[in-house]
C-alpha cells in the first residue's frame, strides 16, 4: 500500500490485514506512522526505481495507491500537487505493466466534478472541470486508468470517494474536513467553528462503509465490471446545520458558529449528491450508514478520549 499513512490508509491496512493476514500487506510512506502495526517501508511514490525494486523482493501482487496531496492542501502548491499525484500513479501503472500486477486500485475524488456538473444526483458521466489542481489530477488519473486497462489489460479499479468520515484518526487537508473535526469539537468543548456556510451540502461517506467498498470493489469479478476510471460512490448527503443538529441530539448544549474560508469556494464548484447505480449494478454495492447511525457510532467511539 502506498500512502498508507493517510486517513483512509491507516484504516485500510488493518481492514486488510485482518482479513488476508498481517504477513501479506506491507504499507509504505515518506515517513513512519504514528502507531506502526505491521511491516512498513519508507517509500516516495515518485522514486521508480525504488518502488520497482521494492515489488521485485517483497513479490508483490497488488497495489493500493493511495499517496496524494489533497483538495485544500493542494491549493497551496499546485505545481508539486501535480507532480506527486500523477507522476506517482503513472509510475504505479507503468510498473503494473511490466511486472504483471494482478490488481491496481486507485482511488478518486468527488472532486473531479466542477460548476458544471450537475448538482443533484450527479450522474456516472457528465460535465467534469473541476476547480481544483487535485481534481484535475483525479480526473486525468481516472482516463490514464482507462487507457492502460484498455491497451495494456493491467486491471485497475477505481472509486469516486465522497467525503470520508471516520473516528480512527483526523483528516489532513481535505475541503470536507469539517465533518470530522466537528465531533472533536463537541467532544472536547461543545463549540465548533465551522470553514463551510450552514447550508453547503456535501456527499459523504463513513469510513466503514469506505472499507467495505474498497475491498469488496477489488473482490469482485472482473468480467461484472463496465467501468476502470472511478465508480460514483455514495453514502449520504448533509449540511453542517444538519450534522451539528443531529449532534445537539445527543449533546444538547453544543453549538456551532460559521466562518468561511476559501474551502467554501471549494465546496460550492462540488456536487451535492451523487448517482451510484453503476455500482450498485456491477458489484452489488449499498451503504449501511445514514447520518444519524455515523453520528451514534462517532460520538460513542471518540467519547473516551474526552
């Protein structure tokens, strides 16, 4: 796993070391994690030669790709977004060619979507200019994705990630941040100050249901699937007034203030909710969190903390 490190890494790896066993997955970042689990190698996605020897002596047949700058992190230096995002993926798929890699996962973004696409029920294909170096990089991945299972057959698989909420650990530089941070925040103090306006909604996703589809994505037949760019994945769609009221349910003296930020500009070129009847089609997807089951779940797993 490259990346592994990140929000959803972190949590992948042990989804998948406990189901495949911890001597088969091997994470890899620029730097050590935190709380190191299993077997772990520092590893720069960019550096080719190093991850082609890498694959060669640990034997590797599949690869999680998950090392990128995000949305809002990327905005700060586009140039070196660009090159960590879509040098390293073509490094990834390039490698997967010569070595005949059995499988390649990908992840992609609601942020390849943009002011012209459509807001409601954004459909599998549409309009996609998205606003933002990281999405330019996740749509452009999507079509490199494409073009090397077509001409090469190297098997790819992809999901458009909505925005990811989990307990296991804080996000780093995502526009849809907030929904994490804002249970910290009623945790810790019952007050959030909140980057986004009241009424921006958002797709998203908890992170139980990112892990199930990941893996039951990278499970499934190969001959079911139509699609190697990115699935539209969906979980639920809300507001911050919605969330922070579905919190109020359960701590009654939180309260939320509103203060935009350029994230906002962001959030308002997205989508509002997404069509994922492809992959419910192909691989039989279907979410089993809605806003109120995540909040339950987040406020009982972090409350010890605090």
């Amino acid at each position: 796993m490259l990346g592994s490190n990140g929000q959803i890494g972190t949590v992948l790896a042990e989804a998948l070391r406990n189901k495949y066993g911890s001597d088969q997955v091997i994470t890899s970042d620029l730097r050590p994690p935190k709380h190191q689990t299993g077997r772990f190698l520092e590893l720069d996605v960019l550096d080719k030669e190093k991850l082609s020897r890498t694959i060669d002596e640990l034997g590797v047949s599949q690869i999680y790709h998950l090392a990128a700058i995000l949305s809002a992190s990327g905005e700060k230096n586009p140039e070196l977004t660009w090159k960590v995002n879509m040098q390293g993926l073509l490094n990834v798929l390039d490698l997967g060619v010569e070595k005949k890699i059995e499988r390649i996962f990908f992840p992609s973004s609601i942020a390849i979507y943009g002011p012209t696409t459509p807001k409601q029920n954004t459909p599998q294909f549409g309009s996609f200019m998205p606003s933002t170096v990281y999405g330019i990089s996740k749509i452009t991945g999507e079509m490199w994705c494409e073009y090397y299972h077509k001409r090469y057959g190297l098997d790819v698989r992809s999901l458009r990630y909505p925005g990811v909420i989990g307990w296991q650990s804080l996000p780093e530089g995502g526009t849809t941040d907030y929904a994490v941070e804002i249970y910290h925040g009623a945790l810790k103090n019952k007050h959030y100050a909140c980057f986004l306006k009241a009424d921006t909604r958002l797709p998203m996703i908890y992170m139980d249901d990112v892990i199930r589809a990941t893996i039951e994505l990278m499970e499934a037949d190969g001959n079911r699937l139509s699609l190697r760019s990115g699935y539209n994945l969906s979980g639920m769609s809300f507001t911050p007034a919605e969330i922070a009221a579905e919190i109020k349910k359960h701590i009654p003296d939180f309260h939320i203030d509103y203060q935009p930020d350029f994230r906002q500009q962001i959030a308002e070129s997205w989508t509002e909710s997404i069509d994922d009847s492809a992959a419910r089609k192909d691989w039989d997807w279907k979410p089993e969190f809605n806003l109120a089951a995540m909040t339950s779940d987040m406020l009982e797993k972090l409350g010890p903390q605090y």
